[in-house]
C-alpha cells in the first residue's frame, strides 16, 4: 500500500482488489445515507484522506515505509469482544444471501491476530505513525448522546473539526446501528458462549484487557 492510492487522480478509481465496490458511484451510494455524499472533486482539496481497512492489522508497519513516513499519520484500531465478532461470523456464514464463508472459529483466530497486532503496536518504540484504541462497545452501547461525545472527542483527535455537518452524518451512523441490533435480536443464537469460550487460548482475554486499559475511547 502507498500514498498513491490516496491521490485525487487514483482514490476515486475502483480496481480490481482496491475493496468490496465495483466503481466509485456504488461507494457514492453507500456514503449517501451517512451524511455527505463523497465526490471526487473534493478529494483534490480534502486535507485530511481516511479510509477503512479491515485486515491493515497484518502490517502497521507499512507506514513506516516509502513517501508514509513524510505523511501524518494516525491509525485507528477499533477493538471489540470476541462473542461479538464470533456470533456476527456464524450469522453472516448462516445466511444464505450472504457470500460470507467464515465460521465462528475463524473469527476467534482472527480476533486473536487482531490482537496481538494491536498490542505489538502499542508496546513498539519505533512506530512512527499515532496509534489509538478505541473501544467498539464505548463508542455504540451508551446511547445516542455518549456515541456523539465519543466521535467528536475521536474527529478531534485525529485533526478535524467536528463541525455541525459530522454531527448530522455521525447521527445516521448511529441509526443504522439501532437497525442492525434490532436485526441482530430478530436472528437466532448459532453459537453458545461456551462453544466460544472452548475456542479461546489461554492468554488472550488478557492480551484484549491490555488493549481495553491503554484504549483512549
């Protein structure tokens, strides 16, 4: 991954391996419903450039290579519980309009990678780039009001301004949410807690409350 991907000229051009979209009007479609539409005429003049990258975990140093070192560069690794993430795997692996193909244990090893990823980083001495936790649970499951002050005290840590428009877009975020739980009620239990727990190495719950103490959210 280099800084030419996110240039006006290439982030806006979807190819093959970039993500989950087939061009940039499918991403325009989805970011539609949270706020502010992306256009590629903004990006020439957008200061601050972020993106989701679900697996950047596997290799956080990438960033202290090539043109990233001359760059400000901040990494947000969101933490979350493991019965969470196992549950949502065997769910979506459970649906059959889902291509998902990842059962619950896959997503324990790579709850577990995830990690230890995190903990590496926060205990390195050379990474240069900022590294911040941020707990999935602070941020979503204290209502509407905590998930704004959360956001807002994350927006201004990374650099932004928080303006009235972030507010607009973080509210709809947190409606999706609202909609995702109620499914997530909705759904049957494919998996117990116990058959969870069976999957998790000693150690490792330990290794996540060491994320959760050092998490600036």
């Amino acid at each position: 991954m280099n800084t030419d991907l996110f240039s006006a000229q290439r982030f806006p051009e979807i190819r093959g391996g970039d993500c989950g979209y087939s061009s940039f009007e499918k991403m325009h479609e989805y970011s539609i419903h949270y706020g502010k539409p992306i256009n590629p005429s903004d990006i020439a003049s957008t200061p601050i450039v972020g993106d989701k990258i679900t697996q950047l975990y596997n290799n956080f140093d990438v960033f202290e290579q090539g043109d990233w070192v001359k760059n400000n560069v901040t990494i947000v690794q969101i933490i979350r519980n493991v019965f969470d993430v196992a549950r949502s795997y065997e769910a979506r692996n459970n649906d059959p309009n889902d291509a998902w193909i990842f059962s619950y244990t896959e997503g324990i090893k790579e709850w577990i990678h995830a990690i230890e990823c995190g903990l590496r980083a926060v205990e390195s001495n050379t990474l240069q780039a900022k590294f911040v936790i941020v707990n999935y649970e602070n941020l979503f499951e204290y209502g509407e009001e905590q998930f704004l002050l959360c956001s807002k005290k994350l927006i201004e840590y990374i650099g932004l301004n928080s303006a009235q428009s972030f507010e607009d877009g973080l509210k709809k975020i947190y409606q999706h949410y609202e909609a995702v739980i109620q499914r997530r009620i909705a759904r049957p239990i494919f998996v117990t807690s116990e058959k969870i727990i069976s999957q998790i190495p000693e150690g490792a719950l330990t290794k996540y409350k060491k994320l959760q103490e050092v998490a600036y959210i």
